[in-house]
C-alpha cells in the first residue's frame, strides 16, 4: 500500500502533517469550538494538554505509517490551521474518511476542496477500491461535502455512531462513498 502524502495542495488549501506546536491554534481555530464538535466522535477541547496528546498520537501513526493519517488544512499562504481532514485505511482496499472545519471557514467549499482531493488519492491506488465517509442524519451540510466531492449516497447506517455531545446512543448516520 502507497504511504499517503505527507503534505498536498488544492487550489485554496494546504493539507500538511500536524507538529507538535499546534494544539493551541487547533484549539482556538476548531477543537474548542462545541458547534463544530456537535456531530463528531469527540467532544470540544477546553484545554490544550489533551489535544496536544492527540496530536503526538497522529503524528506517530505517520511515524509508523499506518493508522489515521490526518492534515491539518491551512489557507495556501498562510501556517495556521482551520481545520483537519483525516484518512485511515482499511484492509487495505478502502479509505475512510474524517473532516472538520473551523466555523468561519463553513459554506465555503473548503471540506469539499481537501475531501476531493483525498478521495482522488485513495482511488488512483491500484488496491483501494472504495473512498467512504458517514456523518449524523442531522448534518445535511456534511452530506453536501461529501457529494460535492463525488460520493454517492448510500444509504442509513442505523445505529452507528456515538455523538458524546448529543448523548450516549448510537445514532443513525448517513453513509456516501465513491468506488471503482
């Protein structure tokens, strides 16, 4: 299996490793934010300790080159993250796909842009057959980003994901995926 990309770029975006220094922008651009956390599998950060753990976790998983790879997404131009964008493979013949952004950034066709990219990624490599994401019934917006970047929906995977901020049942989530 072809290691990721360490770094990329789209026409507005730089997608790079995370370093160990940047809890505090992630914390203060999206990780802190409970609006932006509201669907995902974790919990708003309020400290940055925790976060910076994380961090060190993704980092050693591109380290060892297995695991989650994750980007932190910045405006071309510019050091700062608004946002990540996160790819584990599975098996060998499928990526799964994460993302988030900062909610200054939403609306903008930024997820769509790094998520397009990625999913183009995976597909060129000859052992990866299927590039997938899901996301809460409630999160129309996630649904967009993933057709804008070319998946189809699935379907309803009923019971699937745990949203610690909406509480502690399973949740129904939609899934999208592009295939070869």
């Amino acid at each position: 299996m072809p290691r990721p990309p360490s770094s990329f770029a789209t026409a507005r975006l730089v997608g790079r490793m995370p370093r160990a220094d940047d809890g505090p922008a992630v914390l203060a651009a999206y990780a802190g934010d409970p609006e932006v956390t509201r669907y995902l599998s974790w919990r708003a950060y309020d400290r940055v300790e925790p976060l910076n753990a994380f961090l060190r976790d993704c980092i050693a998983d591109w380290e060892k080159g297995s695991g989650h790879f994750a980007w932190l997404l910045c405006l071309k131009g510019t050091d700062t993250p608004i946002g990540s964008i996160g790819m584990t493979l599975e098996g060998g013949s499928r990526a799964l796909f994460g993302y988030v952004l900062a909610r200054r950034f939403w609306r903008h066709g930024f997820a769509a842009e790094a998520l397009t990219f990625l999913v183009d990624w995976a597909l060129a490599q000859p052992k990866i057959h299927r590039a997938w994401a899901f996301c809460d019934v409630e999160n129309p917006a996630s649904v967009r980003v993933m057709e804008k970047a070319g998946m189809v929906r699935e379907g309803v995977l009923q019971r699937w994901h745990v949203c610690p901020t909406l509480g502690p049942e399973p949740r129904d989530c939609v899934v999208c995926a592009k295939v070869k």
